[in-house]
C-alpha cells in the first residue's frame, strides 16, 4: 500500500513473522546473486565479466573456469527457487490455520511439522548465503587454479 502523508509516496508493507524472515532472507539472497530475482527474473549472470579475463587462460582454464560458473549458476538458481518454494509454503500454512482456527487438533502436528520445515529451510537457506560474496563485489572471478 503505498500513502501519501504530505504529498509524499510512502510503503506501507503489512506481514506476518513468517512473511517477514521470508521477504528479508529474500532480500538479502537477491542481493547476492542478482536483484532481478525479485521480479521473477533469473539470478545475474556474471560470465561476461570473466570473458575479459580469458585471454591470459590456457583452453583448459578457459573450461574449468566455465564449468565452475556454470555450477555456480544452477546453484543459484536452485537457491532462488527453494527460496519461492519457501515463500509458497509460508502462503499455504497460513491460509490452512485461518480456514481452519478451530479444527480440534485434527491437523496441528501436520502443520506444525512444515512449520518446522519452514525454519529448517529458512536457516538452511541463510547458511548458504552466510559465505557468498556479492557478484557484483567479486573480485577473485577468473582465478581457477594458484
């Protein structure tokens, strides 16, 4: 929701504790791999900025160097997509304990079990991020062997 106080465009985000550790770790990860994932968008793609550094690489170099990006690609995609996952879930959780307030216990092991999924993924997802560098920030692209 977007107001106007004084004429100027403020956001107002209203969210649930789950929305909120989910749009924050969300945030964080685009900021690493790529913004666009905010948008739907695939994470960034960073193998333009090692074509500059080719020219130095034997054949093998230039290889290894793009097997390793390519892995590091679909790794980042994966993220992406385990962390939309996560938001999907969060979603469902919560429309099934506001359709259902009062079911008697019928399904709160069941829900309280992907709630713990819920963290274990969110937690899981933010180790990941723990030692990741900023694609825009590396500095170290194109070193493949010492």
């Amino acid at each position: 929701m977007i107001a106007y106080p004084e004429g100027i465009p403020v956001e107002i985000q209203v969210r649930t504790k789950w929305q909120h550790e989910w749009a924050d770790m969300f945030e964080k990860l685009a900021d690493l791999i790529g913004r666009e994932i905010r948008y739907g968008e695939p994470p960034a793609h960073w193998w333009d900025r090692l074509e500059d550094l080719r020219d130095d690489k034997t054949p093998e170099q230039v290889v290894a160097l793009r097997k390793l990006y390519d892995t590091s690609y679909r790794l980042h995609v994966l993220m992406t997509r385990s962390a939309i996952v996560l938001g999907d879930l969060i979603d469902a959780l919560e429309e099934v304990e506001v359709a259902e307030p009062d079911d008697d216990g019928e399904h709160d092991e069941e829900v309280r079990d992907y709630w713990e999924k819920v963290r274990e993924g969110l937690a899981n997802l933010r180790e990941e991020m723990g030692g990741m560098t900023p694609v825009s920030q590396r500095g170290d692209l194109g070193n493949v062997g010492s």
